[in-house]
C-alpha cells in the first residue's frame, strides 16, 4: 500500500517537473513569461484593445458583461434622477398637482434607475413615460439608447468571436501520446499519430517540427531554446494531407537527423524538446488554426511501433478503431542510426522505451482480420 502511494506520488511529481522544463504543453500551451516590459509597452494592449477583449479569460469577459450593463444603466438612472430633481419631479419636493414632469412615475433614485435600465434594454413596461416637456431629458434619451446598442454590438461580437475562435477547432486534433521508433520503408524513423475527431476536413493541412534543445557555440556562447527544423511526411506526403482519418507522421532518422548520434540507451539522457505544429484550415468556418504538442525524450519510445486502427468491413465501409490509437507492439529496431544504416542485420527487439499508463503495449500472436490502409 505504502508502496503504491509513494510510487503515486513520484509519478506526480515527475509530471509536474517534466511540465515546468517544457516550453509547449501537451496541450499547445507556450509555457513563457515575459519580464521588465517597459510601463509604455503596456499601454500598446489597450491600443488593441480588441484583441485584449477577446484573448482574455472567460471570468473576466463575463465580469465585464455584468459590470458594463451595470453600470451604465446606474450611471444614466443618476442623469434620470438629476433631470427629475431639476424640474421638480421628486416625491420629497412636493410638486403641484398640475405639475408636468420630465418622465412620468420617476419620483426618487429607484425609479430613475428602473426607467433608465428599461431605456436601454428597450423593454418599455409603460409605467414611466418620457414626456416632450424637457428638451434636455430627451437628449439624453437619444444618446444612451445609442451608447447602449454601442455596448450591446461590441459585447456581443467579444462573447462570438471567443466561441468562434480557432484553438477551439484545435481542442479535436489529437497527437498521440508518446511517439515511437521503428523501422519504415527501409529507413529507421520517428513516428507520430495524429487525428481528426471531427468528420469535416482540415483544408491545406501542413505538419512540421522544431527540435529545441540547449547548444555550446564555438565561443563558449550558451545558447538556450536553439531551434532545429524537423520534416516530417507521411504516405501521400507532406502538403496538402487528405485529413480524414488518423494519421502517422514520419520523421526519417538519417545523417542530417538530430536524432542520428542518439542511441536507445542514451535516448532519454538527453535535453530536448520536439514541438509538432499542425497547421490547417477548418473546412466549416474557412478559419486557419494551429495545433501543437510537445515530446520530450522520456516519451518517445524506441522499439515499438503503432497499431494499426483502420479497417474495411464487409459492407466496405471504413472503420476507425480509437481504442487502438494509444497502444503500440515492439518490433525489431537496430540499436542506434548508425547500426541500421552500416550493419546490415543490426536489429533487436527493444524494450527499453519508457511506458506509461495511457500508452499501452500488446502482444500479437494473431493476424489481426481487416484490411490495412
């Protein structure tokens, strides 16, 4: 029991350690702060406070809802109260019987406030009436109903343009967990899989990678977050994917490769990050976004390679397995790049890649019955 706890909490603490040291979360969050910004350079986001506006938290849009409705309808009842107490109209100032009022029934701060939240919400109950008598109160009728359909279009466009944005189209896109290395086509690669949970297209899909990585210059210069180039292909490609079913990337593992000098047993001593973008336009709103997730080497696996989770029923429809699309198999992988590519017959069966819970190894005994694609 103990035990188990304390393996528990190792695992967490290995998680939250592995999420500090990342710069993309699994999720595609930057993990970056930015320090001693200029005073000025803040005003810059109130420059572009529609972007502001739409960037922030959900928490703080909907206070901003509250407090601007709110608000201006106490502001405006304040103005209806002190054009009522100008002519006279309040209860304590005792106006005649054959007084005339600027606003029928507005007699104290309450009914103010009541009449200028049903000015600008265009409800109208007909209690409170304006009346032509108060040039004045009819001026500021006019421009809270404008201020008002001024504050309902850019609430409304914030609110839309938050539910609309294209990270949202992005939380359906799904890399695998870990990523593995095998042999492919006659290469030794690095593989990922990536799906599309949604049956609408990804238009002009386009996958690379940055390998980032801290490097010694010649000068003695430490360089943090170097960036690498990383291509990745798949079977029809690497432009323009047909992006209807899940999909396995293919990084080729050759002497340009970062990964050439890395061997299975110095895999995970290494300090890296690979970061994968997914760049594409979603098919439904012609909106572009971009999906990111981030390896590091304690999640790549070598030796293993994924299952295959598409297949033809007999009626010829294709099916798509997604409760195959964590597991993988071992298969024989050489040792390191250079063994593959200069020894020939250089392989193993490694099962030194690292597990997890939510990457799951089988073994296969049988021929699976369906039709690969």
């Amino acid at each position: 029991m103990f035990g188990f706890v304390s393996k528990c909490i190792q695992s967490c603490m290995g998680e939250r350690t592995s999420r500090k040291t990342r710069l993309v979360t699994k999720d595609g969050r930057c993990n970056i702060e930015y320090g001693n910004i200029k005073y000025s350079n803040h005003l810059s986001f109130l420059a572009d406070f529609w972007t502001t506006f739409v960037e922030i938290r959900w928490r703080f849009v909907l206070f901003l809802f509250i407090a601007s409705f709110t608000l201006s309808w106490f502001i405006f009842g304040l103005l209806w109260y002190w054009i009522s107490r100008s002519n006279g109209d309040l209860t304590w100032q005792n106006p005649a019987e054959d007084h005339t009022p600027c606003v029928d029934n507005v007699v104290g701060m309450t009914t103010a406030f009541l009449y200028s939240l049903e000015t600008q919400t265009t409800i109208g109950y007909g209690g409170r009436a304006l009346t032509p008598h108060c040039p004045g109160a009819v001026a500021l009728l006019i421009i809270q109903s404008l201020l008002g359909a001024i504050i309902n279009c850019f609430m409304c466009g914030v609110i839309l343009s938050k539910i609309s944005l294209p990270k949202k189209r992005a939380k359906t896109i799904s890399f695998s967990d870990m990523a593995v290395i095998s042999p492919k086509n006659g290469s030794l690669c690095l593989s990922i899989r990536v799906a599309n949970l949604r049956k609408t297209l990804m238009i002009g899909s386009q996958i690379y990678g940055k390998l980032l990585r801290t490097t010694n210059t010649a000068d003695g210069d430490t360089v943090i977050m170097d960036q690498v180039n990383i291509d990745f292909i798949v079977d029809a490609g690497k432009d323009n994917l047909f992006f209807v079913c899940p999909l396995t990337l293919y990084h080729m593992i050759d002497k340009s490769s970062p990964f050439f000098e890395m061997a299975v047993d110095t895999l995970h001593k290494q300090d890296f990050e690979l970061v994968v973008f997914l760049d594409g336009t979603a098919e439904s709103t012609s909106s572009a976004c971009q999906v990111r997730t981030s390896f590091v080497p304690q999640e790549i696996m070598w030796g293993y390679n994924f299952l295959p989770i598409i297949s033809r029923s007999k009626e010829g429809k294709y099916r798509v397995d997604f409760s195959n699309f964590s597991k993988v198999v071992p298969v024989a992988t050489a040792h390191c790049p250079y063994c593959y590519h200069n020894i020939k017959g250089h392989h193993h069966h490694s099962r030194d890649g690292h597990d997890n819970q939510g990457f799951e190894v089988i073994e296969i005994n049988d021929p699976p019955n369906f039709t690969k694609m």
